[in-house]
C-alpha cells in the first residue's frame, strides 16, 4: 500500500497500485511549486487513488495548454496533487507527500526548455 499526505495530516491519501511513471517536471509553475526546482510527481490511474480530506484546488493552464487542477490543503498549504483535464483518468502526486518518498525513482524529466 502506497500512502501519503500533507504535513498537517488534514489530507491523507492511499493506492494500492504501483504507479505507471515518476517524471520532474521543469515547467514555471512546477518551478514555482517546488521554490525553484523540479516538481518530482507519480503518475497514479485516478480511479486507484483513495483520497481523505477536503482539498482546495487552483486552476491554471499550463505550458503545454492543458488545463490543469493543482490540489492543495487549506489548513496547511501543501501542494499534493495535479490533474490535467485532457487526461482525467491519470493523477499526479507530489512526491514529497508520500510517506516513504524513498520507493520512487524519476523515470523522465519534462518541460526542459520552452
């Protein structure tokens, strides 16, 4: 079983599928999530992904033009999850929450340049 949650513990999510990729993605808003650098995110299949808790959800378009839903705790801020519309069956979760962030490894590395 895969878990996961943000740090005030408000949001806690499950799966006990194994992810389909882990990719760091360099795109701006990625950069501005992880302070700088590469988001590190593990692609789940949506329907395989449990989730507890309310999340907020900021909605943007990214730089491929997808639009995108960011998910993140109100209670404490952390960006746990993102959605792209075009691909609603796949979720992508912010590495750093999972409880054993060590169990991944990045198979791919996007948005390098514009």
């Amino acid at each position: 079983m895969i878990t996961g949650g943000c740090l005030c513990g408000a949001v806690r999510y499950e799966s006990s599928a194994e992810p389909i990729t882990t990719r760091l993605c360099w795109c701006r808003f990625c950069q501005y999530i992880a302070a700088g650098n590469a988001a590190v995110s593990v692609c789940f299949l949506t329907a395989r992904i449990k989730i507890a808790g309310e999340t907020g959800d900021y909605e943007s378009v990214a730089d491929s033009g997808n639009r995108m839903h960011r998910r993140f705790c109100p209670a404490c801020g952390v960006h746990l999850f993102s959605e792209a519309e075009s691909r609603p069956h796949l979720i992508f979760v912010r590495a750093g929450t999972l409880d054993d962030p060590n169990m991944i490894r990045p198979a791919a590395t996007i948005w390098t340049a514009k």
